[in-house]
C-alpha cells in the first residue's frame, strides 16, 4: 500500500503559519519555503513545512491553536499602530538624526538600550534602504532584540520636514513606521501586513493629506483586513 504524503495549499499554510498568502507567495519567488508544482499548482509537504518552521522558529501547533481559537489581537498590525502611538514633527536632517530622534520620542521604549537600537536600524538600513517608496519608510531592525515588551508596538512619526532616504523611488521620506515586535514570527507577520497596507492608494492619501487620526487607522485595518 502506497502512503500519500499529506500536502497543504497556499492558503492553508499561510494559516497554519499565521501569515498573509502574499507572505507564502512572496517566500515562494524568493526560494526561501520549500514547495512542489502538482499539475500547475502550488502545494506544500508536511514533513517538509514542519521542518522548515522548525528552522524559522515558527511553532505549527501554537499557529494552528492560534487561527482555531480567538484571534490573537496583539498581533494585528492596527491594534499596534494603535499601541504605538502617532508623533508628529520629528526633527532630523538625515537618516541617521531622524531614527535617533524618533527613538527618543517613543514613551514605551524608556529604560532600552536606545544606542543598540539605534545601531541595528542603521545596520539595516546599510543592507538595504527601508524606505519603500511615497515618502514612506518602514526601519527594522534585521535582528529582533528583546526589549521586554509584553506586545507589538509599531508607531507612526511624521518628520519635520522630508528627508533623503535612499528609498526605492529616491522620493524623500516624511513618515516612518517604526517596528517593535516581541517574537519572530509576530516581526514577519507585521512586516508583511504592514508592506501590504502602506501600497494602498487610499491610506498613501490620508498620508499625504495629513490625516492621521482614527480615520487612518480605521481604514489601515480595513485594508489589513484585505491580507487575511
């Protein structure tokens, strides 16, 4: 008797990893989840994906308990925007004063070692500018440091006034969404949900129009809404 190895959809592995299909999708293109092509179709081994969330620090069983039972609503990106607060007029005159300011303005981030992090968001944006294009940039660090917070927190600052920042459109910067996540799988989560949303048209308008108040992020987490 031939055993039949169990195979998941893109849709149930995003599920099962508590991430966007688009995250899968995008994983997929970059060669960094292992896949098979059935009959012109996307599928996913078991043995092989439980493997591969072992290595990524991704937990299968908590992921499954997670989408079975009550969202999880730290992890939604609008609650923690929400968390983190929206800041206005923050000054610098580059990458460097602008990221250092704004560590500095956010209150949950009292007592951190504010130099360490100031190093690995300018590590970061050393490998690869954050900034994502229409004035918009997203600093991370590339390794996530512990910094005791109990939930996500993922701010919004307005600079002063735009800065170059060697985004991918050379559009200067005026606002930063800034990420501070307590696990791995919550950072490429809200990476990924965030990277989703800030491509709408319509939150790039609010933006733009200044109009940050509940209005924006009610209609972030209608488009984060979208990517579920």
């Amino acid at each position: 008797m031939i055993m039949r190895k169990k195979l998941y959809t893109e849709k149930q592995i995003a599920k099962l990893l508590g991430v966007s299909p688009i995250t899968v999708q995008r994983w997929e293109h970059q060669g960094k989840i292992p896949y098979k092509i059935i009959k012109n179709k996307v599928f996913f081994d078991k043995d092989e994906i439980t493997k591969w969330a072992q290595e990524h620090e991704f937990n299968i069983e908590k992921a499954t308990e997670v989408q079975s039972n009550v969202p999880n609503k730290n992890a939604y990106l609008g609650n923690a925007m929400e968390r983190g607060g929206i800041y206005h007029a923050v000054p610098g005159e580059d990458v460097y004063s602008v990221l250092k300011n704004s560590l500095n303005v956010l209150p949950f981030l009292e007592g951190a070692d504010k130099t360490l992090l100031l190093n690995e968001l300018l590590n970061r944006e050393e490998l690869a500018s954050t900034g994502i294009g229409h004035g918009i940039a997203i600093p991370h660090t590339r390794n996530r440091i512990d910094l005791n917070l109990s939930q996500a927190y993922v701010p919004i600052l307005f600079t002063e006034k735009p800065i170059s920042y060697n985004a991918i459109d050379n559009v200067p910067v005026f606002v930063l969404f800034m990420m501070f996540t307590t696990t791995t799988q919550e950072h490429l989560k809200l990476l990924s949900k965030i990277s989703f949303v800030l491509q709408n048209h319509e939150v790039q308008t609010l933006l733009q129009e200044a109009n940050v108040g509940d209005e924006l992020l009610e209609t972030i987490r209608l488009v984060e809404g979208e990517a579920e």
